[in-house]
C-alpha cells in the first residue's frame, strides 16, 4: 500500500519516489546508535584495530595505551552492537570485526577515511 504524503508545496520534483523508499524510523535509530559508538574515539582507535587483526584486550590495551579494564568496557559496548565478535582459547577471549555487512561497509570507510589501505589485504597481496 502507498502512503500518501501531505507535503504543503510542489517544488518539480519527485519526492513521493523518494519518500516510497524512505525507511522507518526505527531502522534509522539503528544506525543512528551504531554511528553513536563511532563517535567516541577510543572505540573507533578499536574498531580499526580490529577491522585489521584479532587480538586479546591486553594487547588491544598496549596498542592504544590504555587500561585492560577501560579496553574491556569499550569491547562489550561494540560488541552489544553488533559490531565486533569474539572467541574464547583456554583462558584467552579474541575480538575482531564482526562480519556483516554493516561492519564491512565501515572497516571500508574507516580505511577510506584515513586514507589507509587495508593492512590485512596488502598482506595477501605480498603472499
């Protein structure tokens, strides 16, 4: 069914089109929360990190100079998120990026933005 939009003008273009494809607002308030967590610059330092490797939270914390106890709390807000997984060895839990296709899209814009190109992916190229 199309919804009508009561728009008070008609500027010449097609914005019911647009507004057929527009998303419901709860879909926006999902990435609004996930860009919410990129907001913080720790958790984007993170995120980057593990876009290009999986690693522990001491070594995450060394990397970044920061408290295993901080590091920690950053990793469960990504992780509640969606953004990051992980898995246990023995004693050991490991982080690395989740793969969706959200978190794929962002390890690309992160690259993008900081005008990196992958680290993992060079190495592949180099093998």
């Amino acid at each position: 069914m199309m919804k009508h939009y009561n728009l008070p003008h008609n500027h010449g273009q097609n914005i019911n089109h647009v507004l057929e494809k527009m998303p419901e607002v709860d879909d926006f308030a999902i990435v609004a929360r996930i860009f919410n967590q990129l907001g913080d610059g720790t958790r984007l330092r993170i995120l980057w990190l593990l876009c290009h490797s999986t690693e522990c939270v001491s070594n995450i914390g060394a990397a970044i100079d920061m408290s295993t106890a901080a590091v920690s709390h950053h990793l469960q807000v990504l992780k509640k998120h969606g953004l990051i997984v992980s898995r246990r060895e023995r004693k050991e839990i490991y982080y690395t990026l989740a793969d969706t296709k959200i978190t794929n899209l962002l390890h690309k814009a992160i690259d993008d933005l900081f005008e990196v190109s992958c680290p993992t992916h060079d190495d592949k190229k180099d093998a």
